[in-house]
C-alpha cells in the first residue's frame, strides 16, 4: 500500500515540507506496523522544523505523537496483534504519515473510552502534565498554580488536572473567548490579555504571597514574569518559548530561595520505564475527562497551513493532522 509521508527538507518555514508518495515496509524485530488515525500537533514540532531543536539529519520526519489500528506486527512482539487499537508519543519523531513502524514497546493499547483523536489530541500533553505536576512539582492540595496559556492544548490539561489534584489555579489567556474554554476546564482566576499585569494580577489574588509554581510555556519575558509570581521557595517552570527566546535571568531574581526548573518530556520519555509511567498516567487522566479540546482538524496534506495555525495562536486547544 502506498501511504503519504510528509518531509522537512531543512530547518526553516512552512515551505520546508514536501509531500512524498511512500510504501510503508513490514515492521521488524520488536516492531509494529500502526496505521494512524490521528496524528497530534505539538508547539515541538515548530521548534524541529525551525531547527531551535535541529534532527539528526535532513530530509526528516516530524511528528511526536499518533494514534491508529495495528496493521502488522513484526517477529518477536507478543503483546499486539492485527487490529489493536493503539498510541504513543515521545521519542523517536516521525509521526508525519499515513503510516509507520515502531518499537513495540513504545505503543500504548487504547481503552474503549479513548478515541483515536482523544489521544492524538492529549496523550504527549497529558504524559508532560504528569511530568509537570507529580515529578517537577508535587502539585497537592492547597496549592496556588499559575498557568499560562491555560486554553491551549497543554494548558487546558494542566487546569483539569492540577483542579483534580485540589489545587487553586491562576490562568494566563489573551482572549475572553479563551478565558470562557479555560473557566470551563476549571480555572478558579483568569488574567485576559497579553499587555495584563501579571505579577501585580497573581500577588492580589494570592494575598501577596505568590504562587507556588507557575508554568511558562510562553518564554519571551513572559519568564522573568513567572518567576516574579513565584513565592519565595516556590518554583517556576519553563517549558516553552512560543513568544520568542528568552533572554538571561539574573541570579538575584531567584532571591530568595526561588526555583528555576527546565524540564523536557522527550528526555523523560527516553526512558522506557518512565515513557510507560507517564503514558498510562495520561490515558488514565483522559478516561477520567482530562483532556485537551481539539481545536482544528487539518488533512495531512495541509500540515504547512495546520503549521501557520499553531503559530498564530488563533485555535483553542490541539490542531490534529488527519492522514
């Protein structure tokens, strides 16, 4: 069968991807063939194809995460067979096409309740939310999160589950629109607008104190913000730089006693231990509702246009490619 693969032929803009006609081979040792369903979108992708987080080598494949049926299973797998319904994310990328072959071990067997598109959608958000709110920062009850960007398709799962941990969460949103999807997932305060003041916003709702750990996947000096919201002994963690790179944080701002943490899922998920921990933690997050609203579908084909999408901050919540 012949599939469709989509190609970054060198770091750069929307122009950089080809579409190319490709025969998916039988899977190997250890692997399965997946013909996915869904594929999901994540700001990573841009930084690969922009070359902030340059592959290996190029022409290359992107895509972190997908979801689909088992279409054959290679020598030595035991635990799929035909017609598994299935998803996975993380390391290594390649996601981009009708269709692949994979480690076994790196697939995840969907539970009935989980759609295709659900964990297309959610699953690498989900198993980042894990990281973010258990392992960087133990998020429990009677704490004050801020979260910026709590609309997208990372935020909206970090305002569902933080909320289900009993926390108090503060949302960043530059809309009123945004501000109605983050209510609804959950947010007890909102700050609407990108020209808001943020730390005077979180100081007034957390009676001067500041939050205990704040999440910044907007970068810019949207961090130096975060970290000025933080409370002393608190936590601020940067996880993105959507608005730009982020300049120098001076030593004094972490006075006195605050920390700067800069976690990454994909080195997390290099460990297939700790891929599966987190994985199975994100499915089970998403039968209990915890899950990103899909905010645009694209066909494979257009992924340049789902591209211009993501970066414009237009959508509300994940942008799947549909092969």
């Amino acid at each position: 069968m012949t599939d469709q693969i989509i190609w970054l032929n060198a770091p750069g803009d929307i122009n950089q991807f080809h579409i190319e006609q490709h025969r998916c081979d039988d899977p190997g040792d250890g692997e399965i063939r997946i013909r996915h369903e869904a594929i999901g979108t994540n700001f990573l992708d841009i930084y690969h194809r922009k070359g902030i987080y340059p592959m290996p080598s190029y022409p290359a494949v992107i895509g972190a995460e997908a979801a689909g049926i088992v279409e054959a299973v290679g020598p030595g797998v035991s635990m799929f067979e035909r017609g598994d319904r299935v998803a996975y994310a993380g390391p290594p990328v390649g996601a981009y096409r009708s269709a692949r072959n994979i480690a076994a071990e790196r697939a995840i067997k969907l539970p009935d309740t989980v759609s295709a598109k659900t964990a297309a959608s959610s699953l690498l958000k989900g198993m980042t939310a894990y990281m973010l709110l258990k392992k960087t920062y133990d998020v429990h009850a009677g704490n004050h999160v801020l979260i910026h960007a709590a609309a997208g398709g990372l935020g909206s799962i970090l305002v569902r589950w933080a909320k289900s941990l009993q926390a108090t969460v503060i949302g960043t949103v530059g809309s009123s629109e945004k501000a109605a999807l983050a209510a609804s997932c959950g947010a007890d305060h909102l700050i609407v607008g990108r020209g808001a003041d943020i730390v005077s916003d979180v100081k007034r709702l957390t009676n001067g104190l500041g939050v205990d750990v704040a999440y910044d996947g907007i970068g810019g000096d949207t961090l130096l913000k975060s970290l000025r919201s933080v409370r002393p002994f608190g936590m601020a963690v940067t996880i993105g730089q959507a608005a730009g790179t982020i300049p120098p944080v001076p030593v004094e701002e972490l006075r006195p006693g605050k920390a700067l943490c800069h976690p990454s899922i994909m080195a997390w998920c290099a460990d297939v231990g700790q891929y599966r921990e987190a994985a199975l933690a994100a499915i089970g997050a998403m039968e209990t509702g915890i899950v990103s609203q899909i905010g645009a579908e694209y066909r494979l084909a257009d992924v340049a246009e789902a591209h211009e999408e993501m970066e414009s901050g237009r959508a509300a919540g994940s942008i799947l490619l549909i092969p």
